[in-house]
C-alpha cells in the first residue's frame, strides 16, 4: 500500500496541489483525472522520487516495486525482442510473454527481429510500454499509454490491464478506455485531490454535489452576515439593544468566510456552418494511393463513397495503414494515383490534421494565425475564438513558434473555429485536449449541421458519432454503411476472430440435429411452464381485484350521495389499498411476461439456428 500525506507542490506562483493525502489499496486501479496542467504528471513524477514535494511524504513499502512507462528513448540491443526481453531474469524463461505483449500492441513476428530504432516514434514508445508491462511491477504507473496506439492495440491493452495482477494509476484522455479498467477514480480539482471508489461519471458527479453545497452554504453565511451586520447597523446606538448589538458585532468578527468558488477554465466550440444545397457534399470516386517511394506499397484502392449533407464518417485501422494519408486526399493535400473527389461547388471545408500543424506560421501572434484564417472577423470576433482556445487577452499575443505542441494544436482548432465551413475533416482531434474538453469536442461535432470526416482511436467518440465507417484491415480499406458496434458484430477486428465468439462449430448430423430439437421442447417447456402459471394467477387475481375495486366504487358513490361520512373513510382507505395491490400485481405481470419472452426468445434463436 502507498500513503501521500499533507503532500503540496508549487511551481513558481503556480500551486498545483497543496495539503493533501491519498492511499492506494491492494488489487485497486485508479484513474487519475483533472484539467491540463492540474498536476496529475506531477504527482506521478512525486511517487517515482523523479521530483520532491515542497511539503509532505509518499510512504512506499520496503521491497514495493514501481514500473512506469518510459517516455524518454534508449534502446542498447539489436532487436525488438532482445530490447524487451533484457528486463526480464534470465532464468524466467518469459520470452513467450514478451512476444505475446509485443504481438498485443501490433508487432508481427518479423518487427520482434528488426533493430528497435528503425521504428516510428510511436512504435518505440511501445516497445517501452512491453518492457514495463513485462516487469510486472507491484504498481503500474502509465500516463498517456494511449496516445500511440490504434484501436485494436488499445483494446488488448485495456482486457491485460484488466487482468493484471498489481495496482495500477492510469492517466488517460480516453474516458471510456478509463472506466473499462479502473476500480476507483482520483481528481486533482481546485489544487485538493479527492478519490472515490467508482467510474469517471461518479467521480464529476461527486464534485458537482460537493460544489453546489458549498455554494448553498456559502449563500446562507452571506444571508446571515447581513442580517447581523444590518441589526448591528440599526440597534448600536439604542440603549436598549446596545448590548444585542454589542454581541452580534463580536460574532460577526468571529465568523469565518468563505470564497466564491472561481471560474474553472474550459474549451468551448463552435463551429461556424455554411448552407450547403446539395444532399450530397463530395463522391469519393475509385481512389487509390501508394507514395512515390514506395509504388508497390498501395495504401487503398478503388475507394468509392458518397459524403452527404449530414454523415458522419469515420476512418478506423490500425496504425501506419493510410488513415491520416486518405484524409489528405480528401482534402487535397495529396495527389491520388487514381480516382478523384468530387465536390459540391458550395462545399466548404475545414481541415484539422497533425501535419497542418506544420503549416503554422511560426512568427505570427495566435490572433494573427486566427484572423489569417477568416478576414472578416472582428478585432473582437478573434479574441472570443482565442479566449475559447483558452487564449485569454494577452495569451493571444504569443507567437506560435513559442507555444507547444498541444497549445499549437489548439490553434489550429481556433483557425477551424474561425473558417465557415459545411465540410469539418478532422485527423485524431483530441489529442492534446483533458478528458472535459474532448467532451465538449465530440458534443459540437455531433451538433454540427455539416458533413464530418473523423480520423480516431476513440471507441465511446465511435460510438457517439459514427454512423458510416471506412475501414483499414485485411490489408486494405472498405467502406462499411453502419455504426462502430455493427461492424464489431459483422466483422470485427482480424486479431480478435481467435475469441470463442468466433470460433467454428463442427457441423451436426440430421440424427443429431433431431435429437436437439427434441431437447430444447423440453428444457424450453421445464423453465418456461411455471412462468405461464404465474402469469394466468396473476391474470386471475387482477380480473378479482378489479372487480372488487368496481363494487367498492359503487358504494363509494352511495355514500357520497347519502353523505355518511364514516363510510366514505372506509370506502376510500380500500380502494386506494386495491389500486396499490393491483398496479404491483401488474409489475409482476410485465416482469413474468418479459421473463417468459426473454427465455422463448433464446430457444427460438437456438432451434432457427439448427435449420
């Protein structure tokens, strides 16, 4: 078990946390939550020793070990496996973990034997995650170990963190990769830190409530300082109340006060649309790429898909397969080898990617970058756009070539903010955003009345937006008309066709297929026969009671008209007693009907199953 106590960290004005404490529990998994720039790398920084408190201890257990990933690139053997397989005790044997770990996160066989340093930056920053996974420390520490997977690498990571035996602090944007695998969430909120057993949705849930008391509290102390102060302000120079006032005006001064809670900074968007007349805004019509360098290697080809007024396409695959390249495409960043894009004379498009990113002007101001983008906003106009990046007053004065790769992202989501536009193509995004701020993303583009192609590793952004897909697998991309959890159902990612759900069930005899048959009348009829006689009592003892209920009703009109006032007591006290039996025999019924539906259903799928 790990303790923080009284722990406080300040960077220069800045106080990032101040006096608090927190205790990590055996088998538990925490999510660690807040805003950009709340302290949560810090504190991960604090339980490594990699930095001191200013104030305050983390008490680590004698012999408790820690594995966090590495973000920092150092490789010293000849192959990825050899890399991976060096943190391991020689006389483990685990090789088969390592290649298992590897293969999970998206290296085939022949990557394990290339030299580590020949991989993209992503890449390499996984062969980093294998080697902390295999050291199977007491206390997974991972920030951001989703930033360099595709979907199906992060879906094997979420299942094995799942299963891991230690304790695990996660920081992730990716909310839904975060409730999947934690047990408890932990937030750095207004420099205090507040942990609760339960998902990210309790956790926000929890603060709001906490928020909203001290508002009321606050509100109440504010009421009665008044009240004090204007009987102090009234009675002091009466005689006889000079000593109530006296009184109070002690009181008052030993009232403690409470601040009004500050604003907290958050992105906000929106999006300015331009009226498209067609239905349809762009045709992707037979596209194919490959990059001149490497001709035989073709990305996509005879590629064909409408994009119409509304859609919201999104382009799923593993890494490295040409999802960012047929954005480019679309986009006109890059020349197809064949086949074209057709688009509406009034399509107007807003292009959000990481490569454009490099076509920042490096020596304009954030507002210049912003005003370059659309010469008809106002002086003030841009300002808004620049405050809603969170680039209030003279933030927007900074030049680009100073500003990080997150805080250039945001600026090239401000120029998007700032371009009318009825076409948004949108390459991963979140990147760079906190967990609210994606939120607040993925609400406006669902909001937005244009078309919207996204490029995303996001499985609850899928979920929420998708409703076509472009799909990279079997070495090649096809356009899927349905949502995320369809294709999921349909098809399913390659790797994970090995999964039980999935396996090949050996054909059955026309014998067998009989016998079968004759197995499920029985077990259908042994669970489904009491469920029937439970629903025809209960439709009985309803068709009584609402029999009753009618007589009783008569009566009670009786007694009204002749005004006998102590029977229409008793008259009324029963049927409000038989209203009640009779909806709870009702709720009994639904419930037993379902039931009986629930188990007809599955028997009727397993003998439509054996045609």
């Amino acid at each position: 078990m790990i303790q923080a106590k009284n722990l406080s960290k300040h960077f220069g004005s800045q106080d990032l946390f101040d006096n608090v404490g927190f205790q990590l529990g055996q088998r538990e998994r925490v999510g660690l939550v807040g805003r950009n720039g709340s302290g949560k790398s810090t504190l991960f920084k604090l339980i490594l020793k990699e930095l001191s408190p200013d104030s305050g201890e983390i008490v680590i257990p004698k012999g408790y070990r820690l594995g966090a990933l590495e973000q920092h690139i150092h490789f010293t053997k000849p192959t990825v496996l050899e890399e991976c397989i060096q943190v391991l005790n020689p006389d483990d044997f685990l090789e088969h973990e390592a290649e298992k770990i590897l293969s999970g996160l998206g290296f085939s066989d022949e990557d394990m034997q290339k030299d580590p340093k020949s991989f993209s930056g992503g890449y390499q920053i996984r062969i980093n995650l294998t080697k902390v996974l295999l050291q199977a420390p007491n206390l997974l520490l991972l920030d951001e170990p989703t930033n360099y997977l595709d979907i199906v690498s992060m879906r094997w990571l979420k299942s094995f963190l799942k299963n891991f035996p230690g304790e695990i602090m996660l920081i992730t944007h990716d909310r839904e990769f975060m409730d999947d695998v934690i047990t408890h969430t932990m937030g750095l909120h207004r420099q205090q830190l507040k942990k609760i057993k339960g998902d990210t949705a309790k956790f926000y849930e929890q603060i709001i409530q906490d928020e909203e008391m001290y508002e009321k509290t606050r509100g109440n102390l504010d009421k009665k300082r008044k009240e004090m102060e204007a009987f102090v302000e009234r009675f002091k120079a009466k005689a006889s109340k000079a000593a109530q006032a006296q009184s109070r005006m002690k009181a008052l001064e030993k009232m403690s006060t409470m601040d009004k809670l500050a604003d907290v900074d958050s992105l906000g968007f929106r999006f300015r649309f331009i009226e498209c007349p067609g239905k349809q805004i762009a045709e992707v019509q037979n596209l194919s790429f490959s990059y001149p360098d490497k001709p035989q290697d073709v990305l996509f080809s005879d590629l064909s898909f409408p994009i119409n007024r509304e859609d919201r396409i999104a382009i799923i695959g593993k890494n490295g397969k040409g999802k960012s390249t047929l954005l480019n495409v679309i986009g006109g960043n890059l020349k197809p080898n064949t086949g074209r894009v057709g688009f509406h004379p009034s399509a107007q498009m807003g292009h959000f990617g990481q490569t454009n990113i490099n076509r920042l002007h490096m020596d304009n101001t954030i507002a210049e970058e912003i005003q370059a983008e659309n010469s008809d906003l106002s002086i003030s106009g841009v300002r808004n756009i620049c405050g809603t990046m969170m680039f209030d007053g003279d933030l927007a004065k900074k030049k680009i070539k100073v500003l990080s790769g997150g805080e250039r992202a945001r600026v090239l989501l401000g120029k998007i903010l700032a371009k009318p536009a009825n076409l948004l193509l949108l390459d991963e995004p979140t990147n760079h955003l906190d967990m609210e701020s994606i939120e607040s993303l993925t609400e406006e583009i669902g909001n937005f009345p244009g078309a919207v192609i996204i490029v995303t590793h996001s499985e609850i952004m899928l979920r929420n937006l998708a409703t076509k897909l472009v799909i990279f697998h079997n070495g090649t991309a096809e356009f899927f008309h349905g949502t995320y959890d369809d294709f999921l159902e349909k098809i399913g990612w390659e790797s994970e066709e090995s999964k039980p759900n999935k396996t090949l069930k050996r054909k059955l005899t026309e014998k067998e297929i009989k016998q079968r048959k004759a197995e499920i009348v029985i077990e259908r009829a042994k669970f489904t026969k009491p469920l029937k006689e439970e629903i025809e009592k209960l439709e009985i003892d309803i068709t009584k009671n609402e029999e009753l209920l009618k007589r009783i009703s008569g009566e009670l009109e009786k007694a009204t008209s002749s005004n006998d006032t102590s029977k229409l007591t008793d008259y009324a006290h029963a049927i409000g007693k038989l209203n009640s039996m009779i909806d709870q025999l009702f709720e009994k019924l639904t419930n037993t009907n379902e039931s009986l539906d629930s188990i007809q259903l599955k028997y009727d799928k397993e003998m439509d199953s054996l045609q």
